[in-house]
C-alpha cells in the first residue's frame, strides 16, 4: 500500500468523518481515497472545497460539530492555509492536516520529495504559537501516525499536522492494520465551567455545537467565555502564554521517538525519509560509532533527549532542506551539528551520510 | 535473495503500475519485503517515467534503488535516462519495438507492443506482456504470483485480456527473446 493512502486509511481507523480538501500533487492520493471510501462509511462527509483556505474553514466548521476532522495538501496549498491554521490555534479547534512536502518555494518541484515546511509548520502563521507535528519514515507510520495525529489533537484541542513527504507518501511497502487503534476523545466541559477556561493541563474542556452549551468562537483575543476582549494586555498575555504552553509543557510526555546505541559518539538526529538512510547506515552497514534520534514528533521538540548520548562528540543531522532543525538541535547542545542538506528531490544516499560521519570525526 | 529492478518507459505505458503489479505479486504472494518507488513528471503523458522495487529476505531499510539488477526498459529515452549504464552481471528486457540502442550487460528483446498491438488488438497491455517476460525469463518473481497480482490490478473486464498478454509474454521471455 501506498504511504499517502494508508494515512487515510489510519484517519479512517481512527474515526475520521469529515474531510474536506483540494487535491495537488503529492498528496492527491489521500484525498482521492477518501472520496472513495467516505460515502460508504455512515455519518461521513467528503467534500472538495474550492481551494485550500476552504479546506482548512470546512474542517474548523466540522471539528465545532464535534466530528473528526482532516485536509491534505502539499507545497502552495499549504502556504494557502495558514492564515486559518492560526484561527485554529486561536480558537483551539482539534483537526488534522496532512503535509506531504515537496519541493519548494512556489510551485516548485510537485512530484519531488523534501522536508522545506518544517519551519513553516511551526510558525507559518502570524502570533505566537505552538502546533504538533508528526513524521512518519515508512508506510506503516503513515497510518499509526495520522491515527495518533487525531487523538493529540483532541487531547490538546489544536492543529495537529502529519508532516510527511513525497518519498514517503509515494512509497509503498507492507501495511499491517491493527483490529482496532486507540481512540481518545476531548475532555467535556465540566457543567458550570465557562468554554475557554482551562483545566490543570492548561485545556480547556470541548462543547462543540448541539451539545447543549452556548460557546462564542472567535479569532480574535477573547475571555473564558470566548467574547472579544482585544485591548487588554493581561488578557491577551495570558491567552497566547497557555496556547503555547499546554503544548511545549508536555512535550517530553508525549515525545514519540527511536534511540539506537546510546553510546555513539556521532548521532544522526533525523525524521521522515531521511530515517530510512540512517537505519541503513546504523542498523544494517554498522558504521562504527554511529548512533540515532529517529523523532516521529518534531514539534514540541523534545530537546531532553539529546542528553541521552553522554559520549556523543558530533550531532549529524540529514534533511532534505537547506537546514531547519539542524538549527533547533544546535540551540540546544554545546557540541558540533553538522547538517547534511539535500534538496532537489532525491534522498540522501548511504555514501552521503557516511561521508558526514568522516567530517565529523576530522572536526572532532 | 535480493533483486533491485528498475522499469521505464514514458508516461501512459503503464511503468508506475508495472512496479505496482510486481510489488505486490513479491509482497503478498510470493511472502517478500518488497519498498516500490517512482520518479515521475508533471506531465499526464509522455514524459520519462522510473519505477523502481527492491524484493528481499529481510526488512528494507535504504528505499531507492541504486545498483538495479533487473531492468524492464520500454523507451528509447527511457534507456538513456535510466538504462544505459547498468552494471555488466545485471539482465535487461528492453521492447525490441521501442528501444533501438541495446546495453552492454546480457539483454532480453521483446517486441511488447508490436505484439500487443497486431496479436491482442491492444496496445495498453505492453506492460504486462513485459511483466509476463520478466516471470520466465528472471528468477525475480514466480509464473503464479504474477498471475494473482495482475488479476488484484486490472480493472474488471479486461482480466482474460491481461492474463493472455502475460502468457505471451512469458513465452517470448522463456524462448529468449529476439533482437
């Protein structure tokens, strides 16, 4: 099975009944099968919206009914979407958004592979903010991995984006579909609490539409009852600080991630295609020394676990971009980071990241 | 066993699906760790197309193939930009009709489309012809799990039309081809 239509099938799984989407290249599969599959699930809705701004309106609108809500979309039409992913954090709306990056800027390269939306993901849109991403490296985390991307948007009330890519989603490779995959709902709002005020956790309970609460939503900066209140300082700060911290306060609770040989002296720290690199390098070639952070989540990024390696000398990080979270690595460590930067389509080969590993020990 | 085989051809001949059906044969019927890749265009037809499937034993870490050792070449363009290099132990099936230059590594010619097209009234199942030829003539994939595969990916209708592209395939694979 293709990665991009086991990424529908795990938001399927998952209890997925709303997508709403414009479909472009790479990632055209996955809202192509849902168009096949949905109309025969019952209570579900697919609809092509009439472009992606669309999109993202029409899964904000479903998730407010309480269904489980997603888009896809690649290069330009994710550029498209961003000012109402910002309403989504604003307004704490759990949906799912499917990333298959190709190469970029414009229109760039649509049937080539890369990884140039992870900074985007995580401050496309105007404010401050925090979001969840995923990376799935194989066609079997496509599937557990959107299926996941439901439950943390629900638990979290927030976007949650699977930030796959066209190696990936074009891929195919076996697929084992469990029976069933766990599914966790939003916490209710607890009777006599207003709809934005948050619990412990810094989330708020969820009343969406006909549940018999009254609830404002709005993007604009609002109190607990979800009423404007834009010209308070205090407010505002107060609002955007837990938007970003219920997120970032959890992120080594829900840090989903593969460490192998804890005692290497040079660690690939790396996510999505460039995994797979890795693994042949590590796992199957044994280059000696050689150790790896495969991160599923990128964002929150879970910077704890660089301390994990205590005789690591050298941070190598592969992306098939000009360096994005070789930067967020290298905020974090006080030794070299060495990115590997491809871009152009192709994914790293063996030879390239064995070559890194020469750099860094000439460096070290 | 391993096998790393690479198709090409341009956009519309079936090189993705090709890929797709023998994946699939290796994968569910055959019981293989089986990764299928592409390089395509933007363009809906005609362009240069790669498909790519890695068959193994064991689990498949690095996905792209490199060094293929089984090549289905169905273009002239195609075996510029995909075949001309290959290394001298690997096999070659090349559509004798569409491919004019021949490589340096053992070669098998099938004339594919000439075939499908004066022998079956359609040209659309070159493909499969090739794929039959594959069966015999390599040992990458078994007569019976193509059969089952093929009969997974066709649309509904064409089923006798396809398993009889590939039978002749897989005697013109077996005879040994022509030049």
């Amino acid at each position: 099975m293709q990665g991009n239509i086991a990424s529908a099938e795990g938001a399927l799984a998952a209890g997925c009944t709303f997508f709403g989407g414009y479909p472009i290249t790479p990632s055209t599969e996955v809202a192509e099968h849902m168009a096949a599959r949905m109309p025969k699930i019952k209570g579900s809705c697919f609809i092509q919206m009439e472009d992606e701004i669309a999109s993202m309106a029409a899964i904000i609108g479903a998730a407010w009914t309480g269904a489980r809500s997603m888009t896809a979309t690649s290069g330009p039409g994710f550029s498209l979407m961003m000012e109402n992913i910002g309403y989504a954090v604003m307004t704490e709306t759990p949906c799912v958004l499917v990333n298959i990056q190709r190469g970029g800027p414009s229109t760039g390269q649509p049937t080539m592979g890369a990884q140039g939306d992870m900074m985007q993901v995580r401050f496309g849109s105007h404010g401050d903010y925090s979001i969840i991403a995923l990376c799935p490296s194989s066609v079997q985390e496509c599937f557990d991995l959107t299926a996941k991307a439901f439950n943390l948007a629900d638990r979290f009330r927030t976007p949650v984006f699977l930030m796959a890519d066209e190696v990936i989603g074009h891929m195919r490779e076996k697929l084992e579909i469990p029976d069933s995959v766990e599914i966790v709902r939003p916490k209710t709002l607890p009777e006599g609490m207003l709809p934005f005020t948050p619990g412990p956790d810094g989330v708020p309970g969820f009343a969406p539409f006909g549940t018999g609460r009254y609830t404002h939503v709005t993007g604009l900066t609002h109190d607990e009852r979800g009423y404007p209140d834009t010209t308070n300082p205090a407010r505002h700060d107060a609002l955007v600080r837990r938007l970003v911290s219920k997120i970032e306060d959890a992120r080594h609770e829900i840090a989903d991630y593969t460490i192998v040989n804890e005692d290497a002296e040079y660690v690939f720290v790396c996510y999505g295609a460039p995994v797979r690199t890795v693994k042949e390098v590590v796992d199957k070639r044994k280059v000696p020394k050689t150790g790896y952070l495969q991160l599923r989540i990128v964002w929150p990024f879970p910077e704890e676990l660089l301390k994990r390696f205590p005789k690591c000398r050298a941070f190598i990080v592969p992306e098939m971009n000009l360096g994005m979270i070789v930067r967020e690595v290298g905020r974090h460590v006080k030794i070299p980071v060495i990115p590997v930067s491809r871009i152009g389509g192709e994914l790293h080969t063996p030879e390239d990241l064995i070559e890194a590993v020469k750099i860094a020990e000439s460096t070290t | 066993m391993r096998h790393e085989v690479r198709f090409s051809g341009f956009g519309g001949q079936g090189i993705i699906l090709s890929a797709v059906i023998l994946g699939r044969a290796a994968a569910l019927y055959d019981d293989k760790h089986v990764v299928q890749t592409q390089v395509y265009g933007p363009e809906a037809r005609g362009g240069a197309s790669m498909s790519a499937v890695i068959i193994d034993d064991e689990p498949i870490l690095y996905p792209k193939v490199r060094d293929p050792d089984t090549y289905v070449i169905m273009s002239q363009q195609g075996f510029e930009k995909y075949g001309s290099n290959p290394r001298k132990d690997a096999v070659m099936l090349l559509d004798s009709d569409l491919v004019h230059d021949r490589p340096s590594c053992p070669w098998v010619g099938i004339a594919a489309t000439g075939v499908a097209k004066k022998e079956l009234g359609r040209e659309i199942v070159a493909n499969i012809i090739m794929l039959g030829a594959l069966s015999s003539a390599t040992p990458v994939i078994s007569g019976k799990a193509l059969e089952k595969a093929i009969l997974d990916s066709v649309p509904k209708g064409t089923e006798e039309l396809n398993l009889k592209a590939m039978k002749r395939g897989q005697e013109l694979g077996s005879a040994g081809g022509s030049s």
